[in-house]
C-alpha cells in the first residue's frame, strides 16, 4: 500500500492501463472512520445480563445511529471532493459517479474516471479504494450437502426455535408454495428476470440501439432499465419480461426449514429427505433483484445487494447464509474497461470480503456463514476470505478428508480456510 497511495495494488493497474484519463472503473472507497466514537453498551455475557433486554437493544441502535450519521456526513464531504475533482476537468460533461453510501461499513461505491483516481489524493478521508470486478453471482453449494443426519440434532431439541435465520441470495425461489418462508424482502416474482427485445437477434444490431446489451449466453438483446427493473416497466416499454426463477434459492431455503418431508427428492427419502436445520426457526429470505442488465450498472448492482444484507440484519436476523460469491463478468466490458480478476483464482480478498467484515463487527453482530466454494476450476481458492464470518467446506463424514468439489486452498492472507466443514454423502448421480 506504501506504494500506491490509498489505492490497491490491483486498482493501481487498472489506472495504469486505462486507455484514457475518462476511462470509467467501478471503485469501492473506505472511508477513514476509527475516529468516529461508537460507544455501545456492554456485551450480554452469562455474568452480565441487562435486566431490560428492549432498553439494552435500544440503547445499541442509539449509538448505532449517532455513529452512522456521523459518517454520513464524512461521507458528503468525500462526495464534495469528488465534485471538486470533476471542476478541474478530471471527468466528461455530464458526469454521474453513481454514489451510494454504507455507513453501517463505512464504504462508499461509485464509477469514478482513472483521471480522478490518479489524483486519489484529492478524495477526503479515504483510506482505501478497490476496484469493484466482481458483479456476477455464482451459486455455491448444488450438491445435496445439506441431506446430513439431522435428526439426531432435532431430538436434542435442537431446532433454532427463537431464533431468525436468513438466506441471503438473489432471486426467487421456483417453488415457493414449499418453502416455509415467513418474510421476504421481494416478495412478487416479477421483479426477477431480464427484459428483452425479441426482435433484434444479432449483436450489432443490439448494440446499434440506446440501452441494448448483448447477452452471449443466451443470444439476447437485453434491455437495460436501471434500477427499475421489473415485469411491468419492460412490457410498458413494449419489451419481453424473462422471468427467472431460482432452483437454487428454493435448495437453500429448505435447507434451512424445510417444513415437509421429501419435497426435493422423493424418490431417496433416506438420503435427501427430512426437514431443514432449523424448523423452529422464523426464516426470511433477504432476496435482491439479480437481473443481466443490472451487471452494467456496477454501483447500483452492489448497492442492491448489499441492501438485501442490511434488510435481514434489521429484521433481528442473527444467523445469516451465504452459499454463493461474486465473479467477474467474464464476457462484459464495464465502464470502458473489461476485467480480469477472479475470486476464484486470486488469494486476494475482495471489497465485498472487507465489507462483510465490517458488517459483522457492529451490533447486532450477525453470525454469517459462507460456503467455501465448489470447485469448478483448477487450483480455485477458497472463495470467501473475510475474518469475520465462518467459512464452511465439505467433508466427506470422516472429519479428515475434505470433499473433492469443496474449495480449501488458502488465500494469501495466510489464514486457514475454510474455519470448519461438515459432512455429508455424495449423491449417486450429480446434484439434486
């Protein structure tokens, strides 16, 4: 860092290789807040328990909310630096850096030119600034691991009853009338899916029209629509709504309170069936609208996502699951600039890893749990590196051999990953 200002290495070269001094790179910038007083009351312990648990609480989100606002405000000035910067001509006309604000972390997301980064120095009370490449969710977890020999848990009464236990994902799930679900940040399907012009089947001919953007995936003209992204504002825009649901969503979900037996493989009740970890538990899903246009929109992407965390932390959710991470979008070019990095293949944390970090360490000091990672590549990382949260790998039941598809290999901070496993059995035939 000595040698790069408040610039990561990785953002560094970035700069260095933009073409221009109006290329535009998608940053994450930490604000300087050690100085900012948080003064919380004591930590709940066997000896020391308050006699009013409301007031306690209460007495948390005061300091919490003195704290944020006291951000907020260093964050304005972060923001009236980046003006200042765009006065001396370090931006086009026109310009929109895309700001969202964190205060419970203390970061800042916003699309700034490598003129303005290479000038950092301007930007008021930042302490480090990262490149946000990573934009793509990727679903961990597609085997069956969550079939464990939980009934052994269940008969110790061990159910998670008082407890609000969240899964943290975009989408929805494809079959939700078997979900036992009791809250839901969106709870209408419609806003998950992608818009699309039918009649344009040709890149070119996409790419020709204002907002279009090319899907090679799947050979379709996507409609980019902001932050409005639903059913009804494409089809008003004479447009076709793709709705996607998501499998994906649907196994998590059940993993957690599955409250009927057998409803994702009746055919290998002994092995896939039962109910879900905790079906005493209450069970929100902190759902975020995850659509391909919103990948062009890094800023707006990262703050929606990170709003599904916030909104299941302020409904009391103390233990929170994360069984997917973020990759780059290796197909896209981002603001002018087409990425590299991979958590994946990198031993380097990622912004979202430090943020995350940051989040667990204030009250209410949510227990979040991140798969390792499926192994889809050769010599992959563990996919989550924080230190802050409890990364969960797969062993194969003996509690001394990992699993051939669970990510292990440690990142560069040198900590061992994951912090522990679980076992499970490997399905006959691929995942369910």
């Amino acid at each position: 860092m000595d040698n790069y200002g408040s610039l990561s290495k990785l953002l560094h070269q970035r700069v260095e290789q933009a073409s221009n001094d109006y290329n535009l790179i998608p940053v994450s910038l930490s604000l300087m807040i050690d100085d900012i007083e948080y003064s919380p009351p004591p930590i709940i312990t066997s000896n020391n328990i308050p006699p009013d648990i409301d007031a306690w609480r209460n007495s948390h989100l005061a300091a919490i909310d003195s704290r944020n606002t006291k951000i907020i405000q260093r964050a304005n000035k972060m923001v009236d630096s980046i003006n200042t910067a765009v006065s001396r001509g370090w931006a086009p006309a026109g310009f929109d850096p895309q700001v969202s604000i964190d205060p419970y972390s203390g970061t800042i997301n916003a699309v700034l030119t490598a003129k303005i980064l290479e000038n950092h120095k301007i930007l008021d009370s930042v302490s480090l600034i990262v490149p946000i490449d990573s934009v793509l969710p990727v679903q961990d977890m597609w085997w069956a691991s969550y079939r464990m020999n939980i009934d052994n848990f269940h008969t110790h009464n061990y159910q998670g009853s008082g407890i609000t236990a969240a899964n943290w994902e975009g989408g929805y799930p494809n079959f939700e009338n078997q979900m036992s679900i009791d809250d839901a940040r969106f709870n209408n399907p419609d806003h998950f899916g992608y818009c699309a012009d039918p009649s344009i089947s040709t890149e070119a001919a996409c790419l020709a029209i204002t907002g279009g953007t090319w899907n090679s995936t799947e050979s379709r003209c996507v409609i980019l629509t902001g932050g409005t992204i639903n059913k009804a504002g494409c089809e008003a825009g004479g447009y076709t709504w793709n709705l996607t649901p998501d499998q994906h969503v649907a196994y998590m979900l059940s993993a957690i309170k599955n409250a009927r037996t057998n409803t994702i493989n009746a055919s290998a009740p002994t092995t896939y069936g039962g109910t879900g970890f905790a079906p005493g538990a209450e069970l929100i899903l902190a759902n975020f609208r995850y659509t391909f246009d919103q990948f062009a929109v890094p800023s707006f992407y990262v703050s929606e996502m990170f709003d599904g965390l916030q909104w299941a932390i302020n409904l009391n959710a103390t233990a929170i699951n994360q069984s997917w991470h973020t990759a780059p979008i290796t197909t896209e070019t981002v603001g002018g600039v087409t990425y590299s990095f991979d958590s994946e293949i990198s031993g380097d944390d990622t912004y979202d890893d430090k943020r995350i970090d940051l989040i667990a360490s204030i009250f209410p000091f949510p227990t979040i749990c991140q798969s390792a990672g499926s192994i889809d590549k050769p010599d992959e990382y563990v996919n989550h590196k924080g230190y802050n949260t409890i990364v969960v790998g797969q062993d194969l039941r003996d509690g001394y051999q990992i699993a051939s598809i669970s990510a292990y290999k440690n990142p560069a901070n040198k900590q061992e990953l994951p912090h522990v496993t679980a076992g499970f059995e490997v399905p006959v035939s691929g995942w369910i």
